[in-house]
C-alpha cells in the first residue's frame, strides 16, 4: 500500500469501526423488541404500524423511542463509511465514471432516506400524534429505498471487487 493509500486508510478504518460499534449497540438495546426493528419499517398503513406498536407495548415502544438515539450517529457513519469505502476502492483512474460515483453515493442516499423515515415514525409515535393521510404508505416506501439502496451498494460493491471493470 502506497503512503498516500495509507494515510486515506485510517479515516475509512475509523469510520468503518465506528459504523460497527453503533451498529452492535443498536442491536442488542433493541434485540428485546419482537418482531424486530425491520417489521415496523417494512409496514405500509396505519393499521399494520400500530399492530406492531401493540405487539411490543409501553415498554417496547420506549425501547423504540430510544433506539433513534444510536440509529441517528448510527446513519452518519454508514454514510461516511460507504462513500470511503467505495472511494478507497475505486481503481485509479476510474473515479469520473458514473458507475464508481453511484456506487460512491449508494449508502449516502440511503442514508438520507433512513433518516426521513425515523423522523416520520418518531412522528407517528409522538404523544397525540395524527399523521396526515398517506404518511404511513410514504414511510413504508422511503423504508423500502434505504433497503434496496443498501443492497444495491453490497450488489455494486461485490461487482466492483470482482474484476476488471466491463463497463467500458
């Protein structure tokens, strides 16, 4: 590895330990909650929102409540590290191509995306809260982009790592 390689590293090491660290964080304050975390974000109405919320109680629901306080850092560093990540790992001379640079911006999006949806479920869950109609359906599908964006940078990723570029 080149110094100047080596000295790009660290920043990548960092964020990628850091995106580690929250994630097992979130994982085990929220492994009480069943179903898990997924099942409430993968849901499209009301109804199934709130069979979920009942599924998990008072207490679940605090525990949901609580989660955002590691899922917010936790969206930032998978952001940061996804684009270090694919910058890092962008073979020289093949920065400009629309491919790498998608590629570079996959989990940043998908991370803008995850932070709208905490906000609309944070709103869902709020005291009083009365979301306006067509909320729940918009939380489902900004859910489901962050999980298809999210596969989208392990598919292009693993591509990427494969061999040499075919794209040519």
């Amino acid at each position: 590895m080149t110094p100047k390689k080596r000295k790009a590293a660290w920043p990548l090491c960092l964020s990628g330990t850091l995106t580690l660290v929250l994630f097992v964080l979130m994982a085990l304050q929220s492994a009480p909650l069943s179903p898990a975390i997924p099942a409430i974000q993968l849901t499209f109405d009301e109804a199934s929102f709130k069979a979920v919320l009942a599924t998990w109680g008072a207490e679940g629901i605090k525990r949901f409540r609580t989660h955002f306080l590691i899922d917010f850092p936790f969206l930032v560093s998978y952001a940061v590290f996804g684009y270090r990540l694919a910058r890092h790992c962008t073979p020289p001379g093949r920065e400009g191509r629309p491919a790498y640079r998608l590629l570079a911006w996959t989990l940043p999006l998908a991370a803008a995306l995850d932070a709208c949806e905490n906000l609309l479920h944070l709103a869902f869950i709020a005291d009083g809260a009365s979301p306006m109609a067509g909320a729940y359906l918009l939380a489902g599908l900004v859910s489901t982009g962050k999980w298809l964006l999210i596969a989208a940078f392990i598919v292009g990723f693993a591509c990427m790592r494969r061999g040499p570029d075919r794209t040519a």
